[in-house]
C-alpha cells in the first residue's frame, strides 16, 4: 500500500498536481516506515529508509514550493469531490482559511433560497455556513450576501428566513448585507485575507438525507455529497474584491 502511495504521489507531481502529491507523499511515508519497523531484513530496511529519505526530500520541497505559491499570490488548490462522497464538511473546505485577520466575507451563491428545491435545506447550508464562520479563529463582523430572489410563495419564505438569520447574526455582533440578482451564476466565496474559493456547486453539495433522524442530517462530515470541483485562489489584491 505505501508503495502504491507514493507511486500516486510521483504521478500527481509529474502532472504539477502539488497539493495532493504532497498529501499522498505523507501517507506514503508513514505506511513505509510501519514496513520498516516491521521488517527484520537489514539491507531491505536500508533501501527503504533511503527511498523514505528521497520522499521526504521531495515532500519539503513541495511545501516551500506551495507556501511561496501563496505568498506571491499564485497558489491554486483543486480538490475533486466525487459522487457519495462523505468527510467534506465546511470546516474541511474553509477552515485553513479563515485565519484571525478575516473579518469580512463575501458569498455568491443564486440558489440561497427555498422554492422548488426545498428539499436541500439551501437555507439550512447557508446558516450552516454562517456558524463556522462565528466559531473562529476568524473574527468575522460583516457577510455579504449576493442571491437571486425567490419566485411565487417561496419569496415570502426566503425573505423570511433571510432576516430571521440576519438578526440571529446580530446578535454575536455581526452584519449580514443580503443583495439580490436576478442574473447572477457564478458561485464563489471569498474572504478579506485574499482567499477565493469556487465551489461547482455552490453551498448545496450535499445530498439530501434519508430522513430528520438519519446519519448525516446534522452532521455534514457524514453527509453523502454530489460530484463537484472545489478551486482555491488567493490574490493579494483584495481590495479589488
């Protein structure tokens, strides 16, 4: 397996894929080295600690490589959600990002809504959000909202929903700013620390749960999710945001 690992690793760097090369090389390591601990051969031990020894080389390099990226502001991330997927809650996607100096955020997204697609909690996702965002380290004091507006008997709904969430927002000291589009596709989010990111999906990746009592309703980790592409950006020209 730590073989196979590694090979994934090399394959994924050859393609410029560093972030999920570099992931692949820590766990291609640490299942060689519990090959190392558990083998009694001296010369198979020293050709392993030798590859292990390559691979770590190359891992640093790759996180220099990566945190330059970012500081010239030239770093992009993919992550690749396949289909019933789990384990792709927000806090995964955003939490590295939401470091102490974000306080204020902005979020695309034209389906925060009810209507037709009741059934995604797009509401729900959207609250959801707005709670990892008070939970920190980030110290967040204005959202702004950017949506579509609701059709027919779901507009009084969203409306609704919308100030009740704003006011709950107020209430830990924070503004949300709701505007609407009637034009607006793209989804994406983005924080004043310079961090962007792109979700195919917007906030409703999620599939619907079984029932209100099943594995996943409130905990979005376990939550089987659609296929989409995550992209993150980050621009040091934040003020053109």
């Amino acid at each position: 397996a730590g073989a196979e690992t590694v090979k994934r690793a090399v394959q994924l760097d050859v393609a410029s894929r560093f972030q999920e090369s570099l992931v692949c090389y820590q766990e291609g390591i640490d299942l060689l080295l519990q090959v190392v601990k558990a083998t009694t051969d001296e010369a198979k031990k020293h050709r392993y600690r030798q590859k292990i020894s390559e691979y770590m080389t190359r891992a640093e390099d790759i996180k220099k490589h990566i945190e330059k990226e970012k500081q010239d502001g030239k770093y992009h991330k993919q992550i690749r959600i396949e289909e019933n997927a789990t384990g792709f809650g927000y806090e995964k996607l955003f939490h590295e990002y939401l470091t102490e100096i974000v306080s204020e955020v902005w979020v695309e997204d034209p389906y925060i809504r009810q209507s037709h697609q009741a059934s995604r909690y797009l509401l729900y996702n959207f609250l959801r959000f707005c709670e990892l965002l008070l939970k920190g380290p980030c110290k967040v004091k204005t959202i702004h909202l950017l949506t579509s507006c609701d059709e027919g008997s779901g507009r009084s709904q969203q409306m609704s929903a919308l100030e009740e969430i704003k006011q709950s927002l107020s209430n830990y000291g924070v503004t949300l700013n709701i505007d609407f589009s009637p034009s607006i596709h793209d989804r994406e989010i983005r924080f004043n620390n310079g961090w962007m990111i792109k979700i195919g999906r917007g906030l409703d990746y999620f599939k619907k749960p079984q029932g209100r009592f099943s594995i996943g309703y409130c905990d979005f980790d376990l939550r089987p999710c659609h296929e989409t592409t995550v992209d993150v950006f980050h621009s040091k020209h934040t003020k053109k945001m």
